[in-house]
C-alpha cells in the first residue's frame, strides 16, 4: 500500500483521488474545499491551504509519495504577478522543505506544457528549450528548476510530469480552462462555442484516465530521468475537435470566432516516448472516446455507435 500526500483537489486532483483509491493508495488530501460526500470516510482529509505549515505538515506525515496538483493560475490569466509568485513558487519551496523534514521519498509535481512557449519543431521533446510567455509557464517552470534544485543538493526524489490538455469527467465546465470542458458548459446552455482565432491552433488533448494512469506510473517506477511529457501525442485544431464532438453527438453545433490572446500558442504537440518507454505509459483513450466518455458523464445523448462501453 502506497501512503501518499495529495495536494489539492480540483480537477486532476479528485480525478487521481478516485483512481489512487481503486488502486489501495492510503491518502491524505489537502484542498481549500471541505471532503466531498463520495470521499467521505475513505481518506484523510485536511482543509486548509499550502500557506498553512500545520496543514501541510498533516498531510505529509508518514506520506512516502507526495502530488502536488495546486496552482492558482491558468494560461492568459491577468495575473497579479508578485502575489502568484508567492502563492505558487513561494509557497511550494516552503512545502519542500517540509518534504525534507517529513521524509517524503518522492514529490510528483505537475507542470505543463506551457513551459515549452513557441517551438519550430512538433513534436516537443522533454529536452526542448523551455522559453514560456505566460506567468503560468513562468511560475511552472520555476518550480521544476527548484525541484531540480532539491534533488540535487538534497537528495530529493522528483518526477515532474508536463501535462498537454487534459480533459474529461469532473472538469468544471464553468471554469476558464479546457477547451473541451468550456464548449460543453456552452452546448448544455444552448450558447455558441467560443473558438479563438481561426480555429486552426493545434493542441494535444489527453483524457483524464491516461493522466492518471501516468501519475501513478510517475509514483512506483524507478527510473533516472525526472522529466516526462505527458500527453496524447497527437495534434488536433480546435476546429477538428468541435466536428469531433458534432460526430458523436449527430448535431450541428454553433460556433463563434473570437480573437486570439498573446498567450495562444499556434501548434503544441507532445513527444511522449520517453513515458512510453521508461514508464510504460501507453494512451488508451483516442480523442473520439475520450470526447463520448465526457459527454456521457454530462447527459448527454451521443449517436448509437458513440456510446462508451
């Protein structure tokens, strides 16, 4: 039995949360929200945030594995960028040194593909120049530097996991992140689905379980490197997903263009084979049968040979 330290419960979180359960993990969860009723009675849960040492101390205690899933920022946010600074770089180098104190084994750490910035070659390879023009990426790409840092001089086992766009059940579709989960909080109210630009900017969109499944691979295999793009490694334009979700719904949906931000990178496209080959991390789920499983969980009727087994 695995003990491991989730820290923070949105939408990767609660999603890894349900998979660690079914695979016997022992869990302690920090999140900002009070436990969930479906979790109640199954793990350790402690309210509070990463700015609270006692909080943070609860949940490593005799944790052999930590995830660390906060963040407080998304790509193209506005951001205040001193008081992220703190909310996200300061605040994990004060969880890391708790790690040290607590004697954590490992911290997997999701980062995010937005380190990478513009590249002119596709697939992007874990050894590509990282040079990010969002705070997002700023911010993410500072903390693997100091994780790097803590392994280093330290000892600290890493993994840090550059996460493409993932997708599916549970992410909120009121939120101001995921394409796919933004276009269904948009069909379900009877709104036109918001497309940036042309349509024509290509991202990697990877389904929830084959992120999990990647994490756990991230917590029990012993491998050199500490560096892993996780993704799908298959480019798609956003156009190609809404024609994606107009096959398996059998509906015409109602799109609008609007303009593009600074942020929105044209092509991003993962290379994952060194997942695949030093983790053995292999994608179950193709676009199409990840798209008819979340539409699925959101009621809605999908066309007779869309339905999810």
């Amino acid at each position: 039995m695995l003990n491991a330290a989730i820290l923070g419960a949105g939408f990767i979180g609660q999603s890894f949360i349900e998979f660690a359960l079914e695979h016997g993990y022992n869990l302690r969860v920090l999140d900002h929200k009070s436990c969930p009723a479906e979790f109640d009675g199954r793990l350790t849960w402690v309210q509070g945030n990463l700015s609270s040492e006692e909080a943070v101390r609860k949940v490593l205690q005799k944790s052999d594995i930590v995830f660390h899933f906060i963040s407080s920022t998304v790509p193209g946010d506005v951001a205040d960028e001193g008081g992220e600074l703190i909310q996200n770089v300061v605040e994990t180098l004060h969880l890391l040194k708790l790690c040290l104190q607590e004697k954590v084994s490992r911290v997997v750490f999701i980062s995010s593909a937005s380190v990478y910035g513009v590249q002119p070659v596709l697939p992007i390879a874990e050894t590509a120049l990282t040079d990010p023009i969002s705070s997002h990426g700023i911010h993410k790409l500072s903390i693997e530097k100091y994780l790097q840092l803590y392994k280093y001089q330290y000892g600290l086992d890493c993994k840090i996991m550059r996460l493409s766009n993932p997708y599916g059940p549970r992410q909120s579709i009121k939120g101001r992140q995921g394409f796919v989960a933004i276009a269904l909080g948009k069909i379900l109210a009877g709104d036109a689905i918001s497309i940036r630009g042309d349509g024509s900017a290509i991202r990697d969109f990877i389904y929830i379980a084959d992120v999990c499944s990647a994490l756990h691979l991230l917590a029990i295999t012993k491998v050199k490197d500490s560096v892993f793009n996780v993704g799908s490694g298959q480019g798609y334009s956003l156009n190609q997903v809404v024609e994606g979700m107009e096959k398996i719904t059998e509906q015409r949906l109602v799109t609008s263009y609007v303009a593009s931000r600074f942020v929105d990178i044209p092509a991003s496209v993962l290379d994952v084979s060194r997942a695949r080959e030093q983790l053995g991390h292999v994608i179950k789920y193709s676009l199409e049968q990840g798209l008819a499983e979340t539409f699925a969980f959101h009621g809605i009727k999908l066309a007779a040979n869309s339905n999810p087994d």
